[in-house]
C-alpha cells in the first residue's frame, strides 16, 4: 500500500488518531520528519515507524533511580564481555546494549568495518533471556543468492536439483533464540520480501514446502552500510527497514573514541604476547600518541592487527608501533581522482560541508549526501587542504 500524504502532520498523525490519542505524545523528530516526508510512505510503515519510536523511546529512556546501577552494570559486563573501552562514547553505547538486551526488541547495528558489530550483538544475545540458547548468524553477503531462502528457511526434499534431503533452514534453528543477520544490505529484493513476511508475521514455509511454520525469534542485524540511504537509493525495501530499524544502536568508529585505544592497545598486546609467548611490559609513548593520530579506517580489526604485527616483531620489553604500518589506503588514486575533479570538486565538496557544518561522518554528514565512504572523503578534503573545521 502506498498512500500519498497532503503533510507530514497527516503521516504522523494518521496511525496515531487510530491509536486513540489526541496529541503526538513525544519528540515527532524520532521518526525523522524529513525522510517521511522526502519518502512519503505508506501508513504502513508509519505505524511500524510510530511502534519502532514507541518501543526504542520506553527501552532507551534513562530511569532516573536506575542510574547508577546501570553504570555498575556496564563496568562488569564491559569486562565480561571483552568489549574493552572506556571513552564516553562507547559508554553510551553499552547503555543502549544494556537497556535493549533483556527485551524481545529487534536491533539495527550501524558502524563501519571493524567496529565491533558482532561483538554487540553477542553481548545482546548473551545478556538476554534467550542467552542460553543459540545465536544463529547469517552472513547475508557470503551467500549466493540462489543459496539463501534454503539457507534461511530450509528446503523439503526434492525441492530442487540436490536437494537430497529435507533440510531445517537458520530461522527454524533459531527458534526460541536469536538469529543475527549480518552485512543485511546484501540481501537481493527477492529475500527482503521473504524476510519481511517473517519479521511481520513469525511464520514462514520451506523452500518446496507448503506447511507453514511458525518461529519464535529474536533478530539481530547489522550492516556497515547506511541503511537509510539504501532505502533512500532504492536498493532496500522501506518497510523491511522499517521492520528492522526497531532499535538503533549505532557503534562509533575509533577515530571518534580515541581514548579507547591505549586501553585497546593494552589488552590486544597482552593477549598476543601470552599467545606468541612474548613479554611485553609497557608501550613506547610516541607509538601511543601515533595512533591517537591516525583515523584507522578499519577501526578496531585494523588496531588489532597492527599490534599483532608489533608483538610479532618486538624485541623488547617495549612495544613500538612503525608509523608505516598506519597508512591511509590509497591515497594516490584518491588524490589523481581529485585533481582530475579540479577545482569544481573543491567547491562542491566545501558547499557540502557548509551545510553539515563540517561534519564528515554519520548518517547527516557530508559523506553521506554525497554518497561516499566517509574515509575516502576525509581523504579528499585532506588531499584538497580544505579545513573541515571553519564549518563548525
Ligand atoms: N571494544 C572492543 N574490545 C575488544 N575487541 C574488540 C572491540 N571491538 C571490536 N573488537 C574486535 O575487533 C574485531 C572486529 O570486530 P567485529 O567483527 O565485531 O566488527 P564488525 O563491526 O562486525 O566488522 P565488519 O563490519 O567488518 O563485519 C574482532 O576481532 C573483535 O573481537
Ligand atoms: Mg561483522
């Protein structure tokens, strides 16, 4: 259904009167007035939007007498669960986690490669009263497509050439647990509907099948694309997002917590040197102070990776980090692409910035109205000597 609405108040209000309330009862800005309006969608998935603002703003809340308590809870789970960090932002994220997790709400994990994603989703698991029971991960972009409702739903016998035997697919070995669905922008059209079908009804057939079966599952998803602008492009359905963007929870990239990383740092490189056998007893300042420089567009996986190349190669107590193990990816290709742009580029890309008032990163920044990774553009704006900063 895909009803046209006179004004963004008729969008809001419409699934809201039916509701029986006579007054928009909280910020109308957590549905994001203008991506309804730009979309003009269907009642449809107002209302999913309308229980999506309902459910995150109950779940994310701050109970005031609760306060303390949950920062209690944080320290020990931040251990537990080894998402090490202890920088503001990647609190207010464990908070997020920790709000969510004891409910049946569906999550929607945005950050970039390497930020932890999966990390998030297993303490949300764990932490949930289906943490005893499995966690069924789906890479969504690791499957052929041909492959994937057999993978997600099972098949019957003889339901295509191969199929030898019946097969339970991922949902059904979720069932009374939580299934992950990981790199969800990948899924081709033709599976979004399918999922849709089973995020909006709990039921779904084998593949060859025709006896419906009914599931009871948590779902957890993730993706380092910025799903939005897949809807907004067209490349993912609106009200499957809408289905799955219940609860954000956004993982902040490490260029944004840079004092998460003497932390990370310590607890990388003391369990590499346990594994290799090495003694490393302190960290050279300077390699320190080096990588809270450097903008590690790998984010976390891309940290790790370096202090396993550091441990491997110490020969002392002291690890060092080799700046030449922290360079920015390609920059020469980037830098010939803007010199061939020329000074028109240089002019576009401070317009932009004038308009995000500087900001680069996340789903309002410039990157992202110009359809870029974020850390190509940073790169360009570097490689252009343009000053982000005399936007703010
Ligand atoms: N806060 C953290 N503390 C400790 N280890 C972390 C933390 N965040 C991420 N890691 C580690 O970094 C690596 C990458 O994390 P993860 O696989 O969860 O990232 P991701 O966001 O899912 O990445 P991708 O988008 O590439 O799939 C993993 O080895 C993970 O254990
Ligand atoms: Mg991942």
């Amino acid at each position: 259904m895909s009803t046209a609405f006179a004004s963004v108040a008729d969008v809001i209000d419409a699934p809201f009167r039916r509701a029986g309330h006579s007054e928009f009862p909280f910020g109308a800005d957590a549905l994001s007035l203008q991506t309804l309006r730009d979309m003009r969608p269907g009642v449809e998935q107002v209302e999913v939007a309308f229980e999506n603002a309902t459910v995150y703003r109950e779940v994310s809340e701050p109970k005031p007498k609760l306060a303390q308590e949950k920062i209690h809870q944080i320290r020990d789970y931040t251990h537990s669960e080894q998402i090490v960090g202890n920088s503001p932002e990647l609190r207010r994220m464990l908070e997020l986690v920790d709000r969510v997790a004891p409910t049946d709400s569906t999550v929607l994990i945005a950050g970039e490669t390497g930020t932890g994603k999966e990390l998030v989703a297993h303490a949300i698991h764990r932490r949930s009263p289906r943490g005893d029971r499995a966690l069924v991960k789906v890479n969504c972009a690791a499957l052929p497509a041909e492959l994937i409702a057999s993978e997600l739903f099972g098949h019957e016998k003889g339901a295509f050439t191969g199929a030898l035997q019946q097969r339970i697919g991922r949902f059904e070995a979720a069932n009374g647990g939580t299934i992950f669905l990981d790199e969800i922008a990948e899924l081709s059209p033709e599976i979004q509907v399918l999922l849709l079908r089973v995020l909006q009804e709990k039921e779904f057939e084998r593949v060859g099948g025709n006896r419906t079966i009914k599931t009871d599952v948590r779902v957890i998803a993730a993706s380092n694309k910025d799903l939005q602008r897949e809807v907004n492009v067209g490349r993912f359905r609106m009200d499957l997002f809408y289905r799955l963007n219940v609860f954000p929870v956004h993982v902040p990239p490490l260029r944004e917590r840079v004092n998460d990383i003497p932390l990370l740092v310590d607890y990388f490189a003391a369990r590499l040197a346990a594994r290799t056998g090495k003694k490393i007893n302190q960290i050279e300042k300077r390699s320190l102070s080096a990588m809270q420089q450097y903008s590690w567009p790998g984010n976390i996986r891309e940290l790790q990776n370096v202090i396993e190349r550091c441990v491997i190669l110490a020969d002392s107590e002291v690890l060092r980090v080799d700046p030449g193990m922290m360079q920015e990816a390609a920059p020469v290709p980037i830098a010939a692409n803007v010199i061939a742009f020329g000074s028109e580029r240089r002019a576009h890309i401070e317009a932009v910035l004038r308009e995000t008032r500087g900001k680069v990163y996340g789903p309002h920044g410039a990157a992202s109205r110009l359809g870029l990774p974020a850390t190509t553009l940073d790169s360009q704006i570097r490689a252009l000597r343009i000053n982000k900063h005399q936007y703010k």
